[in-house]
C-alpha cells in the first residue's frame, strides 16, 4: 500500500503483529526467551477465545506452538477448567466464558492472518500488511515494515488511500474495474514513483473482504511477490472459514 505523507493518518486501532509473529518463530513454548510457560497459556487462552471454537491444528498455525505441545497445554487447561473440549473443538471453560465477549469479526481476522502475514514479510522482505473494513472506510489493521527503504512506514489505523491497489480490492473509489472489485490489484509504479504494491483479496465468512498487501522498492512488483501474497491470502480465507465450523476430525 503506497501513498503521498498527505493520504495518510497516524492512529492506531490495536498491537503490531510484529511481536507478537516474532514470538512465533519456531521452538518449543516452554523454552521461548521472555516468554515460558504461563505466558504460552495464556496466549493460547487468547486464541480460544479470539477463535471460538478452535481446532488444535489451528491453534498450532495461529501460535507457532508446536501441535505436540500444543496438545499437552489443552490437556493442562481442561484439567484445571479452563478450557473445555466438544469432539475436536476446543472452547472456554465455564469459568472464562465471560471473556468470550470481547470476540469481534476485526479480532478473529487479525488472529487468523498473524502467521500467514508475519511468514509472508520473511520470506519477501516487503513490507506487508492486513486490511480491512471498519465502518465506512478500508483501514490497515496489523502491519510489519519492509526490511528496505520504502516509503512511509506502514501503521495501523491508517486509513487506505483512494486510487491504490488494495482501495480496488475493497471496491473503494473511481479506480475500480466496471466489473467489480479484483480479487488481486497491483500499482506497478503509478501510485508512487518507485514502489510497487501487491493487494489480494481475503473472502470473509459472512461476505465482504479483507485484504493482503504486500510493497517493495522497485516499479514493478515480482512475480514471486505476487504468488506469495495471493498464497497468503488463501491461507487467512481457509482459516477463517474452517476454523468457526465444526467438521469431522481425527482426535489426538
């Protein structure tokens, strides 16, 4: 997403996913440096109810947690009461449920593309980002920053400026196509001099889209960046429409 300093605002309308993706690297919970194993509780907790209910698969894609030790921590949970299982679904215990108020459509959407937008920032080095609708205008949600020089650095609660690739893709302003949003846009260039733009869409559950973006230095945006980005995309619509649906499973 590109834009002159004067399309944009500064704001924010919750956490950088850069922390939170930074800590989902790769090892065990237990042995995450600053973290242990209460703080991997209570971030499963926090995917419980962001995602209710969940499936242990996705709370291993949303965390980083490894599913073994994934499984061992939900046993724990449920032990205690805080967490309870329905078939392969995990949901708050009856002494959490309050907690489960606070899910919203922008939070559930916010957890499902962590991974897959923090995994798409490593392996392109763009800087990448997750937009969505909030009331009658697009805004970036969650972002993490370019490993190179390219423009503005990307901050949640900017809102999406008219005319770019992924105001097409949300169906905003003049420049979108006769035939409806695209499912992908691209600004080669033309947006701002010398930075390209990616932006695919995210189909949401209950209509409406979501959108990827990804930018990087350069007038025209690589096929690989492309691939990647579209991918990406595929992955937060799979999450968010299999995880809320109970579906048959293998058990642990």
């Amino acid at each position: 997403m590109s834009a002159a300093p004067s399309d944009w605002s500064s704001g924010q309308l919750g956490e950088s996913i850069a922390g939170r993706a930074h800590q989902g690297s790769s090892v065990d919970g237990s042995e995450r440096a600053g973290r242990g194993v209460i703080g991997a509780a209570f971030e499963l907790l926090d995917l419980v109810r962001e995602l209710e209910s969940v499936r242990l698969v996705d709370l291993a894609e949303a965390s980083g947690i490894p599913r073994p030790t994934v499984y061992r921590f939900m046993t724990r949970l449920i032990e205690v009461g805080a967490v309870r299982r329905d078939g392969t679904r995990y949901r708050l215990g009856v002494g959490l449920v309050g907690l489960g108020a606070a899910v919203t459509p922008e939070r559930q959407l916010r957890v499902a593309a962590r991974r897959p937008v923090a995994e798409l920032a490593i392996r392109t080095g763009a800087a990448v980002g997750l937009t969505a609708m909030v009331g009658s205008g697009a805004v970036l949600l969650d972002a993490i920053d370019c490993r190179y020089p390219a423009g503005l650095p990307l901050e949640p609660g900017m809102p999406v400026p008219a005319g770019s690739a992924v105001a097409r893709v949300h169906g905003i302003g003049p420049s979108v196509p006769a035939a409806g949003p695209p499912k992908m846009s691209v600004d080669a260039g033309e947006f701002e001099p010398g930075l390209s733009c990616v932006a695919a869409a995210v189909a949401l559950p209950g209509g409406g889209v979501a959108a990827i973006i990804a930018r990087l230095p350069g007038a025209r945006p690589p096929h690989a960046l492309l691939e990647a980005t579209r991918e990406a995309a595929a992955r937060v619509a799979g999450l968010l429409r299999d995880g809320p649906v109970p579906r048959p499973t293998s058990t642990e």
